[in-house]
C-alpha cells in the first residue's frame, strides 16, 4: 500500500503565501516580493497542489481567503518568524553583537595572560560573555578536545595530535631566589650550580615539573627538592621568605614582583615554555571567540 505524498513548501513558496494572504492580490504580493504577478500565481497554485486544497476563491477584484488558507497561515507566520528570528541571531554572532566564549587556562597562567586581553575585548565587545575555566594543569587539554571549551592558553607539556598550537609568548624557566641567597649575585644561573641548594618546585608529574626534572637530569645535576607545591603562587612565596630557590617560568617569577625578589634566567640548557594559544584539531572558532584569540595575539605579541 502506497504511503500518501507528504508536501514540504518552499521558503518562496510561503512568503508568496504570506503575501498574497495580507494583501489579497496578487499584483500588491508580486510587488511586495519583487518579482513577476505571474511567478507569484504559480508559486500559490504550487503550494495548492501540493496541500491537495485550494487555499483562495478568486473574483475579478480580489482573492478571498478559504478556511484551509485561514488555517495555514497560522503555522506559515510562525515558520517565517523564526528564521527571520534565526536570520537575526545569526547576523548578530557574526557581527559580535552578542555571543559567547569560553576559555580554558590555568589559574597561574590566567593571572599573567588574561587580564590585559580581557579588559579590552570587554570595551570593544560589551555585548560577548567571556567564561574562564580555571583548570588544572592535567585537565588542560582534556576541556578543550572535550569541546567544553572553545580554546585554551597554555604551555601543553606533552604534545596532542588532537590539538593545534599558535604561540601567543615566549617563555623560559628562571629561578626565583630572595637578595640574600648566594645564587641571588650572578647574571644567570647554570643548572648545574643548582646541586646542593634547597630547591621548591610543584608536584611530581604536575605541570612543569617533569620538564624540570628532565632537564635537571639531563644537565647531570640531583635537584635537592625541599618543598613539593600545587601552585606557583606559593613556591614565589616561600621563595621570597627564603625556604629555597624556586623554579618556575619567567613571566610568572617577575609578575608581581618586589625588590627583594631576584630573578635569574636558567641556562645550560636554556629551557624554552611557549605560552600557546590551542584549539581542537578540525574545530573553527566561531566570530566572538575568533576575535577573542586575534585581541590575545595582539596584547601578547606587543
């Protein structure tokens, strides 16, 4: 047994109904909707096959609308509206009238990088909520293949096949000592000279230490780690009331920093950490978020 023929109009074929439905002749309809009295004719008697019912009773002067007619414009409105609504939305996303970014960083590295960035995306686009997912280092890459976020900032310490990378800031390691350390008179400190020296870092296999301890080992030195911390923000602090020599990236050692806190790049080897701009491989950014990354690139490069 054959299924009945479901009819689907067209867009055209509904605003001709719309139109012709307002203004009840055909001549008004085809001006309305720019095109030929004629076109506008098929158009209605299309949908009309189509429905299986006559939709207008024609006189000489005008067209009088059928209880069918009455009915379908009901449901015709509401879909014209819609994408009209769609439409609308649409143009306003791309035009960075309102919309939404999210953006996943760690909180050490959200303190550096953000807040110059945010300011002024905020000014240029009041209209877009910027949402940040403070993450853990571990849990960096994971938010954005996930597609929780739409990218994130950070320094990745394994490289991912699923994610791409731009850098935004170039970056090395430094140790961060108070002016009374004996390491605190020299230019920069060799790695092994480290050897001896109470030393704070973060945890084991928590974000930059095993770049650490791989580039300790491969400069022959046994790091003496006295404190194992989560946080940069607390190895800078115990750095600064002397407990040890903290090791941690430049940007961050000098982010905040007073005159009794001494700095020194980290060499043999010189230890490089690209803050990167990381997205999921495939995945485009959408307008606002787009922009949000080119405002990034800009403030950081400068």
């Amino acid at each position: 047994m054959n299924e009945p023929r479901v009819f689907h109009p067209t867009l055209r074929q509904l605003r001709a109904f719309a139109a012709v439905y307002q203004l009840r002749k055909l001549s008004a309809a085809a001006q309305q909707l720019s095109v030929t009295q004629s076109a506008v004719s098929v158009l209605i008697r299309q949908m009309e096959d189509g429905l299986g019912t006559r939709l207008f009773d024609r006189t000489t002067r005008s067209l009088q609308a059928t209880r069918a007619a009455d009915e379908a414009i009901v449901v015709t409105e509401r879909i014209l509206r819609d994408l009209d609504s769609l439409g609308t939305g649409l143009r306003d996303l791309t035009s960075l009238r309102r919309g939404r970014v999210s953006v996943a960083v760690t909180p050490t590295l959200g303190e550096i990088v953000l807040p110059g960035p945010l300011r002024l995306f905020a000014r240029e686009h009041p209209e877009i909520h910027v949402a940040v997912d403070d993450c853990a280092p571990d849990r960096f890459v994971e938010r954005i293949v996930s597609g929780h976020v739409d990218f994130g900032i950070g320094a990745p310490e394994q490289s991912a096949a699923d994610v791409d990378t731009r850098m935004l800031r170039r970056d090395h390691l430094a140790l961060v000592v108070p002016r009374s350390h004996p390491l605190a008179g020299q230019r920069q400190v060799r790695w092994a000279q480290l050897a001896g020296h109470a030393v704070i870092t973060v945890r084991p296999g928590y974000g930059i230490r095993p770049l650490i301890d791989a580039t300790a080992a491969r400069a022959g030195v046994a790091l003496n780690v006295v404190n194992e911390v989560a946080f940069l923000a607390t190895a800078l602090w115990m750095a600064d009331c002397g407990l040890g020599a903290a090791i941690m990236p430049a940007a961050y050692a000098a982010h905040g920093a007073h005159a009794d806190r001494v700095v020194l790049p980290l060499s043999a080897p010189r230890v490089s950490r690209d803050v990167a701009l990381v997205t999921k491989r495939g995945r485009s950014l959408s307008p606002a978020a787009q922009r949000l990354a080119d405002v990034l690139l800009e403030v950081l490069k400068a």
